[in-house]
C-alpha cells in the first residue's frame, strides 16, 4: 500500500512541476537555515557536557563584598583552596586547577623562530581524572610524571611539527626546554576549554617566586572546579567553602559559591573571565527564529496545496466512487507531503553542506554535518517531522474530507472559507518577516551608536602594545621608568609618528578590571564606602591620543613634580564620590599618595557599553606603564608601524613584537553583537524571501483563476494599471495587516535585545515604518510579476479559456 502510495505521490509532483518547485525550493530553504540555527542552538546549549558526571561537576565563585554596595564576582581561587577542600570536606571526590594563558601568553622558540601561544593553560596533575580528553598519542600518566611536559591537540601537533611524530620533540619556553608527552583530539566546539597546548601546574611551581605567590591566601590565580559525590547537598556547601576561604585568608568579606559545569557557559556576573561566554536570552530568541523560519516554509506548502484543492475535485471525486475511502485519501495526501519534506529535507543538507564553510567563519565554531553526529540525526528528523505535520495534517484533511458540491461553493471541510485561511497564513508569514525587519534595522543602528560614541579618535591609526613584564622585572623602580621613557623618545624622533603615550591599562577600549576605592579617600568620604574605581596611569600625551574632553581644570603638564601627586577624576566619579564644590583643588588621595584634583574629564567608554561607566581616576605616570599607544601621521600607518617594529629590535632584540590596533581591540569586544547582527539579517532576508516565494505561487494561481474576468475587464476598457491593482490590492492589505500586527511584537522583541546594553537607542517609528516599507515593495514587485503578465495578455484568449 505504502508503494503505492508514492508512485502516486511521485506522479502528482509531477504533473504540478511550477507548484512542486516552489514548494520543494521554499522547504529546502526554510529547513536549512533552521537546520543552521538548530546546529548552533544544540551547541550552546550543549556546552561541557560531554565529560563523564559533568552533572556532579562545579566550579568555584568567589563573591568580594568591596563594599556595602558593590559586589565582585571572580572565577578564580587561591591555589591552596583545593587541597583543603579535599581534606576537610568528605563530599569533594576530586579537585583540579586550571590557570588559562589568556592574560600572558607564552612564546615558543621552535628552530629560532618565536611563536606566542594563548591558546593554552596550565593544569594540575588531576584534570584529565576530572575532564575527557581522547589521547591519540602519548598519555596522561607520563604527562603527569614530567613536570616540563607539554599536551597538544592535533592541529597544534600539526602546525609546529607537521606530519611527523611529536611524542618526545622539544619546544624551549623562556629559559626551559618542555617536551611533548601527548596529543589529544582537537577540542570540541562545544567546550569552555578551548585550550590547544596544555602544560602541568607543577612547571609554573618549580620557579621558587610563583610558589611563594601561589601559596599565598590573598593570590586568586587559578579556576579551581571540584567533583562532588552524587549524595552531595549542593546546598549547604558554599557555606562551608566560605568558612574555609575565610579562616585561611583571615577575611570575612568574601564568600564562596559554586556554578555547574552545565552552567558556567551562560554566567553573566563575573568581572572578568577567561573563558568564552554566551548569551542565553539570545539563544533561545534563536531557538524560537528557526522555528519560524519553518513555520512560514510551511506555511507557503499548505497555501498553494489548499488553493489548488478545488483543480483536484475530480481526482478525488473519481476514488471515492470507485470505493477509496476518507482514510486512505487523508495517507495519500499526507505521503505525498511528507515525500516532498523528504525530497526538501535532502536538498537542505546539500544547501547546509555548502553553507558550512561561510556559517562556521561566521559564528567562529568549527561545526562538523557528520552522520555519525547522533544530534545531528535528532535535528535533521525533528525538522523533517515538524515539517511534515504542519505541512501534510491540514491539507490531507481537507482534501480527503471535502464535498464537490462544497468546494464550488468556497467551503473547505472545518465550515471555514479556504480564502480566509489562506489570507490569514501569508499575514502570519510577513508578520514574523516584518519583525524580524525591524530587529535588523534595530540592532545596526545600535552598532551605528556604538561606533559614533567611540569615534573620538580614529582607532585605526592607534597602534597599541605591551612591554613584558619580565623585562621590566629586571630593573628598580626608577629604572623601568626611565627604560619606559627612553624607547618613548626613541620613538619621538620617528617623522611618522604623530603621538606617543604609555599607560598601566594593557586596553584603552576593553578595561580587564578596577581597583577597590579602600585606599582613595576624600573630604566628605563615609568611611563604609569603598567604590570600584578604574585607575589609568598615564602621562601628558594620553589627553592627545584619545582626545578626551576636559570639563573642568586642566590636564597634566610635562615636568611639572607636584602633578605626580594629583588625580583627575571623569564626571561620573566626582558624582558618584559626592564631591563638594568647587572639585578642582580639593584634597584627593589615591591609592595612599595624597595630592589634589586638577581635572575633570567628560566620561568616556573605557569598556564595553553593555556596561555603564563607573567612576575613573586617572593618574600621571609611575613605574608599572608599560602599554603604549602610538598614534601614526594621516596616511603613515605603515611607516609607523615600521617604526616602532625596528625601535623594539634596537631595544629588545630577543623579544618577538607583538601589536594590535585599537580598532581591532574594539571589533573584539563588540564581535558578538556583530554575529548576532549578521544572523539576524541573513535570516530575515531568508523569511522574506520564503514569504515572497510563498507570494509568488498564490499569485500566479490567483492570476490564473481569474484569467476570465481579466479578459473581460480588458474588453470592457480596463488599462494595464487596473489589471495589476485588481490582482495586487488584496496582497497588498495582508502586508498591511501584518505591520500592524507586527509592531508591538517588533518593539517587546527588540527592547529586550536593547536591555543588555547600558547605553542605547531610542526605538523609533520610523523603524517600524521603514521595514514596513521595505516589505511591502518587495511584495508588491512579487505580486506584480504575475499581475503585469495577466494585463497583458490577449484578452481574446482569455475569454476561450474554459
């Protein structure tokens, strides 16, 4: 039965070959783009989950009261945290520490040639206990049992040593000789530990000043995660990891909390992290836009099929008499629905396939369309069901329900014009389009914000870099200052440089974190309050480079002694402060160094603006800057940037350069907007396409139904122009319907994005307007295709047509 089934199926897709064609095409369209968005859904939301017990996997949080407002949040924990967890708690199973490289990283010297690794971490003697790794070569047993061992992934493995075996290469880090003891499968896209080179914790540790610094109570350096026992009250620990935490450090300001393995992935209230985070609320807005994405594919199959129902009265009429009956018409039609989901199914993993490249540049992950993939399956058949109820219940119903009598008379088997029905799908279709419209046009005129607010200074022309601490490390205090101000004025006397200033901050865009206000102190201060407060060190040059905007006072003069003592503040310190008038020469003490206020600067975006700008001290310049920032001349970038490179090998001729520009620093920190910006466009562009596509079809049958009439209008005198406002007017008021509709879904949806930023547009009219618009002229030159084709026709064939 079922093969007969799909030879008729297969017989009626062809002999309705446009019909067939615009569905299979806008199925296959819809179910790869879902199928895109649903790979990268799974992927979040799938995130650490494949190590073995990950449910009983946690890692430690630690909560800094700085004071009766302010709360940080850090990942990090003292090293000797773990071993007393382990000892003195019986629910903690297990205990491993990872220190990422994301802050330094290492600089491999292979064959001369000197690479920078950041891509890696230091971890102890149990994380692969804890953690699943798949070892090609080498094992963790003799990684353990070497300090000065290395672990490379694959691609590592083949990038430093490329086919040949790397089990016993050697790689000199600094002043140390490691050797490659393993290489693991390359990480999964869906792991918090992108590390691609792994070194023990027992390397780091051998150097006698780590030690002491790690030993240390008050030093948060690792991420410390704990396997507990399945009969653990996850409850009550964190208090007892506080007790611990607090005894130790002899403090009663901090707390300790835990996050599961499951959950670190979408944490949202660390000050800083290591590790890459997403964003939930934008996943499941996602989540729900694949949906869609289907919804209107299918929603264009049922309206051409429900349109046509009336061509198939003869068809079905002819089974009944013959003695077929209503359940075998409803399987029939619901085989030849799903045979087309099928046949779209098949065309979207070629789209996909080819697709693949372009998405994983795009999202930065690296997804794999592998039929061993067991999520994969369960994507891939989730969407072909989904589209195979949606597409097949309804018009198998109606077509094998239905009365000839009833279909002449407009009526379909629920007592429910089949016009109506069809009229309120498209309105569903190009309401989802125009929203997702408006929340394009939203978020690039968010980016568009963000660019103007920050285009004090062209980025592009600032070049910013670092000299390593370990370098500076060999001089006294005054000695680095005066290290730092040498290779300042050797580059001074280059004709292609413009600027030059040297700071604490290693980034002027993307700040790594503030300081507690506990040592700043000022007339009026309540002695409970001890805000967080960004500190740059800087020197004279730096109001130049950024082009700050003084409010009040003035800015720090060269050789002037007394402004090594001074403090200028942005405006939101000296209101967050509460300083009393006048500010400029009241008494400031910074950090224990007293001196006065000589400045205020209009605040500007040290960080993301996801985050609202707190309150900034900027000091003159002392033995820690060591990040430069060099502003070439108007069209020198490339000389300046050659520059500065033979300036550090006159300087530090052992030592690799390493830069970047700040307008790289700035695309960095806003690169996940920019993701959620692109995929909102693309498929937008692909529901109003569908839509359209959708449009196309209803209006060619439309147009072909009416060909009589058309012809008699034609006769009667009716012009080209009254043929296409015939054939368009009633597409064009379901456009209009769906903008109405779409509206207030538009603003609720795109608020919400708005409310993860601190600094914002305002939503607009004229964005609903606009998308509106746009929409509505891309449906009307759909329409008009078919409307323009049928006013020109011979009216005279018109009329012989039965």
């Amino acid at each position: 039965m079922l093969k007969h089934y799909l030879r008729i199926a297969w017989k009626s897709i062809f002999r309705q070959k446009l019909n067939s064609l615009i569905n299979i095409i806008g199925l296959a369209v819809g179910m790869a783009a879902s199928v895109l968005i649903f790979m990268w859904v799974n992927n979040e939301l799938n995130f650490d989950r494949a190590h073995k017990d990950s449910q009983h996997i946690y890692r430690l949080k630690n909560y800094v009261a700085i004071d009766k407002k302010d709360t940080w949040v850090w990942e990090n924990s003292p090293y000797l945290l773990g071993e007393k967890l382990m000892a003195e708690l019986p629910e903690v199973q297990k205990v491993a520490r990872i220190m990422p490289l994301s802050w330094n990283g290492l600089y491999f010297n292979i064959k001369g040639e000197f690479i920078k690794e950041e891509s890696g971490a230091f971890i102890d003697s149990s994380w692969f206990a804890l953690f699943h790794y798949d070892f090609v070569k080498g094992s963790p047993a003799d990684f353990n049992a070497h300090p000065f061992s290395l672990v490379l992934t694959e691609s590592k493995s083949k990038k430093y040593f490329g086919n040949d075996d790397p089990i016993g290469k050697t790689i000199h880090i600094d002043t140390m000789d490691y050797v490659v003891r393993g290489v693991v499968k390359d990480i999964p896209t869906n792991s918090s530990f992108q590390y691609d080179v792994l070194i023990p914790i027992a390397a780091r540790r051998a150097n006698p000043s780590t030690l002491k610094n790690d030993d240390s109570w008050s030093n948060f350096n690792y991420l410390t995660f704990i396997k507990l026992l399945p009969s653990a009250n996850v409850k009550d620990l964190p208090n007892k990891f506080t007790r611990i935490l607090s005894e130790n450090k002899k403090s009663d300001n901090i707390k300790t909390g835990l996050v599961s393995l499951a959950d670190m992935h979408f944490e949202n209230d660390l000050q800083n992290s290591s590790m890459e985070h997403g964003n939930k609320k934008v996943v499941l807005i996602f989540a729900v836009l694949g949906c869609l994405l289907l919804l209107i594919a299918c929603i264009n199959y049922v309206n051409l099929v429900t349109a046509r129902a009336s061509l198939r009265v003869k068809e079905v009429s002819i089974k009944k008499i013959t003695g077929a009956g209503r359940l075998q018409l409803f399987f029939q039609f619901v085989v030849e629905s799903a045979l087309v989901s099928l046949i779209a199914l098949l065309l979207s993993l070629a789209i996909v396939e080819m697709s693949l490249p372009f998405f994983d540049a795009f999202t930065g992950k690296n997804f794999l369309l592998s039929l061993s993939d067991f999520r994969l399956w369960v994507i891939l058949a989730g969407t072909w069901l989904v589209s195979v109820i949606f597409t097949s219940i309804y018009p198998a119903l109606l077509l094998s329900s239905f009365k000839p009598i009833s279909i002449f008379r407009g009526f379909n088997a629920l007592k429910i014009k089949d016009t109506s029905l069809r009229r309120g799908l498209v309105v569903v279709q190009f309401t989802i389009a125009i929203v997702l419209m408006v929340g394009t046009i939203v978020v690039y005129r968010q980016l568009q914000f963000i660019n103007r607010q920050s285009a004090a200074y062209d980025k592009s022309q600032v070049l910013s870099f670092s000299v390593p601490y370990k370098l500076l490390s060999r001089y006294k205090d005054d000695g680095r200052i005066q290290l730092v101000n040498s290779f300042k004025k050797e580059l001074q006397q280059q004709s292609s440089i413009a600027n030059i200033s040297v700071m604490n901050q290693g980034s002027v865009i993307n700040m790594t974190g503030s300081s507690s206000g506990g040592s700043t102190d000022w007339d009026g201060r309540d002695e409970d309050f001890k805000p967080g407060i960004a500190f740059f060190y800087t020197d004279t040059d730096f109001l130049k480079i950024l082009n700050l905007q003084i409010k009040e006072g003035r800015w720090y003069q060269p050789d002037n002694k007394a402004d090594e003592h001074n403090a200028i503040l942005n405006e939101t310190a000296v209101r967050d402060f509460n300083i009393h008038q006048p500010v400029i020469g009241q008494r400031f003490v910074s950090q224990g160094d007293t001196g006065v206020i000589i400045g205020v600067v209009k605040d500007f975006y040290y960080k993301s603006m996801h985050e609202k700008i707190g309150p900034v001290v900027i000091k003159n310049i002392n033995e820690y800057n060591s990040t430069f920032l060099v502003k070439s001349q108007a069209g020198k970038v490339i000389d300046a940037q050659r520059a500065v490179q033979n300036a550090w090998n006159k300087f530090f001729p052992a030592q690799p350069f390493e830069y970047k520009f700040l307008d790289e620093e700035f695309e960095k920190i806003y690169r996940a907007d920019h993701k959620t910006a692109g995929l909102v466009w693309l498929f937008s562009a692909i529901a109003i396409v569908l839509s359209c596509l959708g449009l196309f079809g209803l209006a060619a049958f439309t147009a072909e139904r009416r060909t009589r009439e058309i012809g008699v209008r034609k006769v009667l005198g009716a012009g080209v122009s009254d043929i296409v406002n015939l054939v368009s007017k009633e597409f064009v008021m379901l456009v209009i319907v769906a903008m109405i509709i779409a509206s207030p879904l538009a603003w609720w949806v795109t608020n919400k994005w708005l409310e993860e930023f601190s600094y914002r547009i305002d939503i607009s009219p004229v964005f609903f307007i606009l998308a509106g618009l746009i929409t509505l002229i891309i449906a009307l030159a759909t329409v008009s295709v078919h409307a323009i084709k049928a006013a020109l026709t011979n009216p005279v064939k018109a009329l012989r047509t039965e």
